[in-house]
C-alpha cells in the first residue's frame, strides 16, 4: 500500500518516455494503438534499465500500452523490482488518425488536421477505432494522474514510465505554459525527465537526459 507518512515530504518523479518503436521511426501516429518497441527501443530500454540501476527508485509505474511496459519492465528487471500499471498514464487519443503517417492525416482529415496543427486544444478528432480525445482532456487526464501518484508516495522516488504526449503535459503544467502554445521543445524517446511534487506544486528539475543512450567510448587498446 502507499505510504501515507511525512505526506508534506516532495515527491521526486522521474517521468520516462518509451523506447523507440517501428511507428516512431517512420512518424506513424500511435495513440492508443498497441505498438511493441523494436530492436532499436528495445536497446535503448535496456541502456536506461542500467544506467538508473543506482538511483534510489521506491516505485515503477508505467502505462499499459506495451511499448511503455516494455521499457518499465528493462528498468524493473536489474532492480528486481515490479512494475505497477495505469492506463491513466497512455498517450493522447488520436480517433482516426491512429495509424497513419501525418502525410496521409493530412489527405485524408484536411481541416480536422489543420486544426490540431494549429493547437485547437478542443478540437473534435475524427471517429476512429477508439474516441478520440481533444488535448484539453488528455491534459486534464494526464496531469490528475501524475498528481495522484506523486500524492500517492510523499517524499519517495517514482519512475512514471509514459509517452511523448505525458511528457509534453507535464512539462507545460511545470512551467505554467499555455496549451495553445507550440511545442517547441524535444521529447525524446527513452529520456528521463525530472520533477518534484512540492505543496501540490509540480516543478521542472531538468528535462531530456539521454547521455545513456549515447554508443560506449572504446579504449584505444581495447
């Protein structure tokens, strides 16, 4: 069960995107559509599983979707730690725009396309194998969940392990950014990105770590 001492005590949340998978590399719109990492995630996964094998993590928690719980369970595993679930960590839902290339949204959906490139946070997505959700609600879903968590563990550490989208909303309310604004910052795959909880308050301690990933160094007499 979740500590509920020292419930003043900041949380520090470690929020990690997902390894890389084959609809990431081609810029194939995800959302809820299940996606397995490939083998290019699934190196990644494993570089970010060692390289936060030292850092005092109390608790894992990752979406459901598969390419998170992938990446979850690579840090998990040199821990032999457990993985939590919560599909209230998934990436936004697209409706009809899952699976396809942006190029294909744009023939196909024109003017609703038009629209979220243009940051109608209300906007109606078109219907499509699953409802689609306008980016006011996803932030609104996104956010509650990271605050419930981060509530839910005062004054532990906690690796929320998500999606591009999860790191965008945490990092607009961090930094009191407006919705409509663009996205003009990175989101990379398999980064870790730093908070604290403090008083109910979410702030950015640093943002896009990815020096893990980098290839090893090789001795010259190696």
């Amino acid at each position: 069960m979740p500590s509920n001492n020292n419930t003043n005590a900041p949380t520090t949340i470690l929020l990690i995107r997902h390894g890389e998978t084959a609809w990431n590399a081609e810029k194939r719109l995800q959302g809820h559509l299940d996606i397995a990492l490939n083998a290019e995630g699934e190196r990644q996964a494993a570089l970010l599983g060692a390289a936060l094998a030292a850092e005092p993590i109390d608790h894992i928690i990752a979406s459901d979707l598969q390419r998170a719980r992938q990446t979850a369970e690579a840090i998990a595993r040199v821990r032999g730690a457990q993985v939590g679930i919560d599909p209230a960590l998934r990436e936004r839902c697209y409706g009809g725009f899952e699976g396809l290339l942006y190029s294909e949204i744009a023939a196909r959906f024109p003017l609703a396309f038009a629209a979220w490139q243009a940051r109608d946070v209300d906007g109606v997505l078109p219907p499509g194998a699953n409802r689609g959700e306008t980016f006011r609600e996803f932030y609104e879903r996104v956010t509650a969940a990271i605050a419930r968590h981060a509530a839910a563990y005062p004054g532990k550490t906690i690796a929320l392990v998500a999606h591009g989208g999860v790191l965008e909303c945490a990092y607009r309310a961090a930094l009191g950014l407006s919705l409509e604004t663009p996205r003009d910052f990175k989101v990379l795959n398999a980064s870790v990105n730093r908070f604290v909880l403090e008083e109910g308050t979410l702030k950015l301690v640093s943002w896009g770590e990815v020096t893990h990933l980098q290839p090893a160094v090789l001795d010259d007499l190696a």
